[in-house]
C-alpha cells in the first residue's frame, strides 16, 4: 500500500478513535437512537442533492445504509448509552476485521492469510476475556450489542467492495440517507419521547457539536476515505487498519474522559 494510502488510513482511524468520546458525550444529550439518525440526516443532506447517485444499485445501497447505520451504529449508540465506556466501545467493534475477512472470503473469495489467521485467533481470545469479565452481569447485554454490530460492520465492509470502481464519496453521501426513516421511527417507538421533543425544542451546544462531528468528520470524511481505501485495495488488507482506533480512543477516553480502563 502506497505511503500516501497508508497516511489516508491512519486519519481515518484517529478520527473514529475520538469519536467514541463524542459519541459518548452525544447520548447523554439524547436518545441514542435518535442521534444516530440526526448523524446521518446531516451527513446526507443537503449534499445529496448536488451530487449525483453513484453508478451501483439501489440493493447494493440499501444494504450498505441498513447493515452500517441502523445495525452496526444503531447497536453501538445503545450499547454505550448502557453503559459502556469510550475506550472500551473503541476496542469491541474492532472485531469488524475478522468478521471482514470472514464475509470477503465467503462473499469476494479474498482468502486470508496464514498470519491474519493467527491474528485473529489471537484478538478473538482478548475479546473472549472482555466478554468474561462481563458475562452473567448487567453489563453484558450492551457488550454483546457492541460485537453484533461489528458482525454488520463487517458485512457492509464487503458490500462496499462489492459496488466496484465508483465515486467512494457519492457512495457515503447516498447511504446516509438509507438509515434515517428507519432511526426515526425506531426512536419515536423506543425511545423516551420528551427526551425526543426536547432535543429539538432545547438543543445544547454539546449536542449540536456530537451531531456536526459525526455527520461531517465521522461519516463524510472518514468513510468516503474507507471506501475509497476498500476499492483500491483488498478488503483484508484495509481493515486491519482499524485496529488503531482504539488506541485513538482509549487515549481520548482517558483525556477527556477520565475513563481508567482495567
């Protein structure tokens, strides 16, 4: 992968790593669900309505939107609502790399090699010791919503690559809009209404700025980087980048935060 390539993904990277500490400050300003839907309402427009459609189908559209905004993001905003905390929300999702090799290699016939295996095997034991310390506790359900949502990471990792050679950031622009209805009607359903009225009626500046950073730097920026990265370059080769997020985000987790992890 090219110098230029490699620069790319690490800024992608650190800017999902913060992230976690946005996102963690957004859902005590409002319901998670909700601001998972404003995060793609403003990533979507009003952009989409200067660029044109990209060349793949409304399928390869839809599932993107569905498996990455409502599955993936939609888990991760109420798992962390539940409780967990930015570092460790920045260390669970990661599991999307494995998971990505898996799908690629079902799905693209990307066959992994023999030290991604080993990898993985490896990661997947510290990820099985996380879940240890939590299994039979309170804090179990939204750890399991957090490796769920990384199973639909990875799946739209590989629908991105199965779009082809079009424009990555009309792709990013166009998906945005998929997750939104679907957000908003599961967040009127779920989630507690005045928190919902409020959050129109009394918007902080806190949560203003959550929704702004995710909108633009999180999901413009950062995935019409990913996916451009994705078409470029093999699938298992792209997504272990990831795994610097959570250094990103425990070190954020713990300036801002204040978050010790064990």
């Amino acid at each position: 992968m090219p110098i230029r390539d490699i620069f790319l993904a690490i800024l992608v990277v650190a800017i999902w790593g913060y992230n976690f500490v946005v996102i963690k400050l957004g859902v005590e300003e409002m319901p998670p669900l909700l601001l998972t839907a404003l995060r793609y309402l403003f990533a979507a427009f009003p952009l989409i309505f200067f660029i044109k459609r990209p060349a793949t189908g409304w399928g390869n559209i839809i599932g993107y939107g569905v498996s990455l905004g409502v599955l993936m993001f939609g888990l991760l905003f109420v798992g962390m609502k539940l409780g967990v905390n930015a570092s460790m929300s920045s260390i669970i999702p990661q599991l999307q790399v494995f998971f990505t090799m898996g799908f690629a290699a079902l799905l693209l016939g990307e066959k992994p090699k023999r030290w991604q295996i080993i990898g993985a095997v490896i990661a997947f034991s510290g990820i099985a010791i996380m879940g240890g310390e939590r299994f039979g506790g309170s804090a179990f359900l939204p750890f399991m919503l957090l490796v769920i949502g990384a199973v639909f990471w990875g799946l739209a990792n590989v629908i991105a690559k199965k779009a082809g050679q079009i424009d990555m950031f009309a792709y990013t622009i166009w998906t945005s809009i998929v997750p939104v209805i679907p957000l908003l009607a599961m967040s009127w359903m779920f989630e507690d209404r005045t928190a919902i009225i409020s959050t129109f009626t009394n918007p902080t500046a806190l949560g203003i700025s959550a929704v702004l950073y995710q909108a633009f730097l999180a999901t413009i920026v950062g995935f019409a980087l990913w996916n451009q990265l994705l078409k470029k370059h093999p699938a298992s080769l792209v997504a272990p980048f990831s795994l610097l997020v959570p250094i990103f985000g425990v070190v954020s987790g713990v300036l801002f935060l204040g978050e010790s992890p064990p």
